[in-house]
RNA sequence: AGAGAGAUGGCUGAGUGGUUGAAAGCGGCGGUCUUGAAAACCGUUGAUGCCUCUGGUAUCCGGGGGUUCGAAUCCCUCUCUCUCUGCCA
C-alpha cells in the first residue's frame, strides 16, 4: 500500500504517477477528504483522553485520600461516552480509507518508459539467436505426446484442463531444471535456500498485496481460510512478517522451489494450448529483502541471475522493461525475460523480475534499524523485490521446440547432463 | 477431534483494577579501567500516529469486542503455542 502521509503531503505528484498506471485519481482526492475528516476526529478524541487521563489520576488520588469523587467520576462517564463514539466514528473512517488505498498500485519510478499496455513495453536486451530448422518443428504438445513425456489428455482427467502431467524423462527434465536453478543459486549467487508452505493464511495473502485486489484468481480452502500461492514470493515475504532486521543483515536473499497455482479466471479460451496458460506450474523464485539505497542495484543483479541460467541453457531470450500501463500492482519497476517459440512463433513470459520497493513492506511491516551518521537508530521501511529465477512451464516450450530434432527426439542442454544422465530423449 | 495450560519489550521473565510503556536478568550500545581484550563498575537501550516538533500528546502487554471514571490486570470472542488422549501420514 502507499504512505497515506505521501499523498497527504504530495496529492498531486501521485495523481501524476498513477495517471501513468491509468488509474482514477478521483480515489486519491476520496482518500485526501476521508483524512482531513479522520485527523479532525482524532484531535478532537486525543483532547478528550489527556482530560480523561488526567482526571482519572486525579480520582485515584482521591480515592487513595478518602475524598469523595463523585462530581468527577460523573463528569468523566460524558467525556468516556463521547471518547467511544469519535473512536466508533474514527474506526469507520479509517476502513474506508483502507478500503480504497488497498486497491490503489504501487507509484512507477522515475524513468520507467510511459504507455497504456503490453504494446509500449521496451525491449532492452536481446541474446542469442533463431536457429533455422531444415524441417518442419513440432509444437511442444506434439512433442511431448511423441515422446510419451507429457500428457496433457491425462492431466486434465486428474484435475481438469491446466494442470500438467510430466512422465517419464519429461519429469526427470522437469526436476533437472529446477535443480539446476537452485544450485546455481545458492552456490554462486549467494542466495538461500527455502522450501516454504505452499498453503498460506489470509494474513500472508494480506501482508503480499494479493488480497483483496487479486482474491478471485487464487485457490482457496474454505474449510480453513487458506490458500494455494499463485508465486513463492507470498511465503517467502512472510518469512520476515513484522520483523525488525539489522542493517547489517541485508540484503537478505531467498530462492525457493514451489509449485504455483493460479486460477486464471477471466482467461479462458486464451492460451489453452499445452503450457502456454496453466493451473499449476513450477518455479524457483528469487527473493530479496534490502536497503532502499540499495534496491535498483539489486534489481538489476536479479536480472542478471535470471538471465545466466537461460544463457546457460542456451536458450534464446529477450529482456523488456515494462512500461508504466502494463506493471504489476506491487511493482515500481519490472522487467520480464521472454523465451522464443518457435512453434508459436512469438515470446513467451519465462520470468519476471520486480522491485516493489516499500509498497509490500508497508503493509507486512518489514522494516529494519538504519544506522544514521550521527551513530542513532531510526526504523526504516526495507524494500523488497522479487523475481522468477525462473519459471519451468513456458521455458520447457522454448527448450523442447529449440532443442528438437527432425525425427522429433530431443538434446539435452550441456548443463543439464549432470542433472539428467541422459543426453537425449528419443 | 477431546481435556488442560499459556501468549508481556531483541530474548528470559515479574506484574491480577489507579504515575506500569511496564520490575529483574540476559543481550545490544556508550563510558571508566586496560598496551589491547576479558572481567568488574557506571550509564543507556521499544514501536507507531498526530501536533504549535531540540518538545508535547495519544495509542500499543497475541487479534477483535465489552465492563469501568480508570484495564497488561475483569468478561466475551477469535487465533496461535505447549502438554496429555484419540486419529492419520
């Protein structure tokens, strides 16, 4: 959520930057009147607890001397009746106010390229690539049907359409990936290592800005109030929920293998094919807890390990940055990794990677003890960015098609070999 | 799932209606001592909001509600933790 004292004190520099979201700054003049009304209340309310506090020491004293109170014990039943109503009419103002600032997106950043939609994102970073087949390329449904790996018919008997079924080689593929990400990771760019609940309350959903804006796309348990994660990055935040870190301990990096679940409500009939629109699907994501100095450096080293496992792996991408219109809710800034089909014939979403700056933090109070240079303490917000490092489904699409050979086997990367102990499958 | 116990500051842990934002200890920070360090001693050490902002004030003792002039303390409710029993991987 925005600082409701950044739109208090600097009303018209959010309108401009949420126009570039194509959002309706008329919520922004609802939330600066709610407040006005709320801080006049509260004044108000405040006066009549330093009375109420201090007659009630008064009366104790009384009491203590055996003089009789009754005059004021009377004049204080008003004040604490008057107390309870500005405090009833406060709590109704501030959920309002919370109601709508709930729904109002993170502010772009400076320098982000402006547009309405996908279509004015900029592409920043090509690498490698189109390979020029001598045949005709199979799609990765056929692929995977040929080679007995990937069983969409049977998937979807199991729980519907959008919920992948690996066999075989396909999930030894599948595992090696993901291993491979986490190695990679955790051995040389320095993250750790979690392995998370993928069913999160409410409260964390809260905490990550997934609720209420985005309720309608999530699993839920209505049993327990629980819900399947669309992304790692809602258990991983949580993991420092309310917490107040050292300096000296950030920046805090997670990576994390899970499954991810997604309801796609709103998207039928798109995408159906295969793995470009599914359910479930499998991502290691990238995690980071950090100074604000330092978040848009951090931003860029995410990127950067995002794209080596694709460059390892050979496989033809594009970096864009996103322009204001086509961000996430959470996001200042964002850069999507895009992988080439060539079935398809277009780029495909393998990653994206985010700095959401203080918007998550806010509202899941991560803040830590920044040291100022007079050697005081002052509690600061972290800023947090997170990132796919990256996402399997799509990614498979890209290195099944890119991989294949005319008689419809498949290479193995060279840095999947280990992982495999196989190199191809026919 | 049933029975019981509990939730207090970075941690441990006092506190059962009136200067208790909270004793004490530990930890942290600063200082004295020391060539330096340790020990010892002294001091200091929560968060948030609002305002007339080198200060004032309000709020916060798991969450929410209630009783009362006054609640960490009493009542209701929810959540979580622990112990025992049951059930299941």
């Amino acid at each position: 959520m925005l600082d409701i004292k950044l739109i208090r004190e600097n009303a018209d520099f959010v309108k401009t930057k949420l126009a570039l979201r194509n959002e309706d700054t008329a919520k922004i003049d609802e939330i600066l009147s709610l407040d006005v009304n709320r801080l006049e209340i509260l004044h108000k309310v405040e006066a009549l607890k330093e009375t109420r506090n201090k007659v009630s020491a008064e009366i104790a004293k009384m009491k203590k001397e055996k003089v009789d109170a009754e005059d004021k014990i009377a004049e204080m039943k008003k004040v604490g009746d008057d107390i309870k109503a500005y405090d009833d009419e406060l709590r109704g103002i501030e959920s309002k106010i919370e109601s709508i600032l709930y729904h109002i997106p993170a502010l772009p950043a400076d320098g982000v390229p402006e547009g309405k939609d996908a279509s004015q994102n900029v592409e920043i970073k090509i690498w490698g690539e189109k390979k020029n087949f001598s045949f005709e390329v199979k799609d990765h449904v056929q692929l995977g049907k040929h080679l007995d790996i990937l069983d969409f018919e049977r998937g979807t008997k199991i729980s519907g359409s959008g919920f992948p079924l690996y066999k075989g080689k396909g999930a030894t593929l599948e595992r090696a990936l993901i291993n491979f990400f986490l190695d990679t990771h955790t051995n040389q760019n320095g993250y750790n290592e979690v392995m998370t609940p993928v069913l999160v309350s409410r409260a964390s959903m809260e905490a990550a800005e997934k609720v209420p804006k985005f309720e309608e796309d999530m699993y839920h348990m209505q049993a327990d109030d629980l819900f399947a994660i669309p992304t790692a990055e809602v258990p991983i935040l949580n993991i420092h929920r309310d917490e107040i870190i050292k300096q000296d301990e950030l920046p805090i990096k997670y990576c994390g293998f899970t499954n991810c679940f997604r309801r796609e409500a709103g998207s039928y009939g798109k995408d159906t094919k295969g793995f470009l629109r599914v359910h479930q699907f499998n991502k290691v994501e990238l995690f980071n807890f950090c100074t604000p100095e330092t978040s848009y450096d951090e931003l860029e080293k995410m990127l950067g390990h995002a794209c080596g496992l694709l460059e390892a792996l050979g496989v033809h991408y594009r970096v864009i940055e996103l322009c204001t219109g086509d961000m996430g809710f959470s996001a200042s800034k964002c850069y999507d990794i895009e992988v080439w089909s060539y079935a398809e014939d277009k780029w495909l979403e393998a990653s994206s990677v985010s700095n959401c700056t203080d918007f998550q933090s806010r509202r899941a109070q991560i803040r830590y003890k920044k040291v100022l240079e007079n050697g005081k303490t002052k509690t600061e917000l972290v800023h947090m960015l997170n990132g796919s490092g990256l996402a399997t489904s799509r990614l498979m699409v890209a290195l099944l098609e890119a991989n294949q050979n005319a008689d419809g086997s498949i290479n193995i990367p060279q840095c999947l070999k280990s992982y495999t102990k196989f190199d191809i499958i026919e």
